[in-house]
C-alpha cells in the first residue's frame, strides 16, 4: 500500500522538522490510527507528568484499527499507569545514588555513563528514567567540561557511554564536540552510544551524523532499542545500513513487556530479524521497575521459561542474554 501524500511530504523533511511534528495528543495520534479514544483505556491524567510523544515513523509501523497493536501498547498513556504496585520506585535502578557533581554515573567498573539529554524522540510509557531529575543531572554544557576531566584524571575507565533521555538528539556540532573531547583521553577505548533514534526517528540517521562518528578515533559502539520486529520499517533498515556500513557495531537490547513481546515466537522473529540487518541481539531486560510502569511486567519465573523457549528454536548466537538491574550491584545481573 502506497503512502498518503501527508505522509511522503513529513517524511521529505529533516529530522528535527519531523521531531517537532510528534504525535503529542491521544485524540490526533487515535484519529490517525483509526482508534476511537472513548474504545480504549487511555488517561490524560498519565501524560500530565510524562507526555505522550510518538513520531510519526513510529506510528507508521502500527497496524491501523488495532487497539491490541503491540507497538500502540508500548505508547499509548493508560490508566494502568496511575496504580500503585509493590516495590516500583521513582529510582529503580539506583541511578540517582551513582551520580557525581560532574554529572557522572559511575556504577560499573570500567564503565562511566553520561547523561547527555534529557529527552527523547518517543516517550516509551515503560520508561525507567520516567521520573528523572534530568534538570538537576543531565550534562550541561558548563558540566560537561569537569565531566570529560574527571574521566581524564580516572585511568581505570576504559569506555564511556552516552545516555539519556536519547543522546542523538544532540546536534552535530554538540556531538562533534564531544566526541573530540572523548577521543583526546589516551586510556579510553570505545564510546558506546545507547539510543532508540534509529528505531524510531530513522531520519536522524544522517550522512552528517556519520562523518561526526567517524571523527572518532575509538571504537564506538551503538547499542539500539527495538522491543519488536514490526518496529523494523525500511527507514529503519535504511538506517541501519548507514551505520553498519560506516564501521560501527551495532547491538540490540530489548525490555520483555507483557502484552509487548512476552511471546517465545515474538522474541524469536525480533532476534532473526535484527540479525538479518547486521545487529546483533544483547540483552532482554526484565522490567525495572519504575512507578508508573507495573503493568508491563513479566515475573522471572515466566520470563525464564520464554528465554528457554527461544533458546530450543535459535543458533545461540541470536539468543540475547536475560538481565534484571539490581541497584547497588557491581554489575548487571544474568538471569539466564
């Protein structure tokens, strides 16, 4: 089926263009699904303290007139949010206890991660940094100098990640200078970039975004957040082509949702799927529990059992490592 011409015109804009024009009403983002909001369990109260955001390449990959659509699932704002749940916090992986003056999360060996925005492309409505203080910790660009010194003067980090909010939603320059920066630090060996653009807003995929990765004389990694095969579109693959094709390594990691992905069959086609495009599966993540998000979870014991499943039907290698993140942990905890 071919495109409405609405939509090959939004699609011929650059990606802040595209951005700016985001889904950020449930009648308009409804209306365009063929949904009627009156048929669905939506709440406007959910999205006073977390927005509903979606581009429109995102709701693309949804199956118009489906109010079960495992994509819709992961966006729509429902009133499922507003109930409380044992044990889900504002902190669920005790981000907030790691951070240093500089802006510096500092939880594994090795590793640093940057807060580098506080935004995103989407609002995925199982989120775990819903309810960040992203004011008070995101890296400024007053912060991000002392930032980059404490890296310099910490010879055991060996690879810093960019984080957020999505970190590709930096400008070019911003990152170029970042980059730079980063590069200049002798004992660092990779830059590793977590970001759902790719997925959802291919269009920031651009020739210049490339040239400011490859200034890099690191390794850079790019790990990528698809939740669901449907979510591959062919902007998406064209996307990722750019990237594999410039040099970089590209994983996947997943979030296991209940009325997502929590399917062995689902899990199975998103790792086949991925690999076909050069990325590799990573990590399944449990559900971190964050407020606001207790209707998504899968147990451990469920979860197990599907990682099993999927591990019968797929080579190893396509077969992604099941994680939880345990606050105060010296690392990520393997489940499977």
């Amino acid at each position: 089926m071919s495109e409405p011409q609405s939509e090959i015109q939004h699609f011929a804009k650059n990606w802040q263009q595209q951005l700016a024009e985001a889904f950020n009403n449930i009648e308009d983002l409804c209306h365009y699904l063929h949904l009627a909001p009156d048929d669905l369990p939506v709440s406007v109260t959910a999205t006073e303290n977390f927005p509903l955001r979606v581009p429109l390449s995102f709701a693309a990959c949804i199956e118009k007139g489906n109010p079960h659509d495992p994509l819709l699932r992961q966006i729509l704002p429902v009133n499922e949010e507003l109930n409380a749940y044992p044990g889900f916090t504002h902190d669920p992986v005790g981000d907030l206890a790691s951070a240093t003056q500089t802006g510096v999360l500092h939880k594994y060996h090795g590793r640093v991660l940057l807060i580098n925005i506080g935004s995103c492309a989407i609002n995925c409505r199982y989120c775990f940094r819903r309810n960040f203080p992203y004011a008070d910790l995101q890296l400024s660009k007053q912060k991000e100098e002392a930032a980059i010194q404490a890296i310099q003067n910490d010879a055991t980090i060996s690879e810093v990640i960019l984080s957020g909010g999505d970190p590709l939603l930096l400008s070019d320059a911003r990152l170029t200078r970042l980059i730079q920066q980063l590069a200049n630090i002798e004992h660092l060996q990779r830059i590793r970039i977590h970001t759902r653009l790719p997925i959802v807003l291919p269009a920031r995929i651009t020739d210049e975004l490339i040239n400011t990765l490859k200034l890099s004389s690191k390794q850079i990694v790019i790990v990528i957040h698809c939740n669901h095969a449907n979510e591959i579109s062919e902007r998406v693959i064209t996307a990722c082509n750019l990237l594999k094709s410039s040099g970089i390594t590209l994983f996947n990691q997943a979030v296991l949702l209940k009325g997502v992905n929590d399917n062995a069959k689902v899990l199975g086609e998103l790792s086949e799927q991925l690999f076909s495009h050069g990325i590799i599966p990573y990590y399944l993540h449990l559900l971190d529990k964050a407020t606001g998000t207790g209707h998504f979870e899968v147990s451990e014991q469920d979860a197990l059992e599907l990682i099993r499943q999927v591990q019968t039907a797929l080579p190893g290698f396509l077969v992604p490592k099941l994680v939880k993140e345990q606050a105060g942990a010296a690392s990520k905890q393997y489940v499977f």
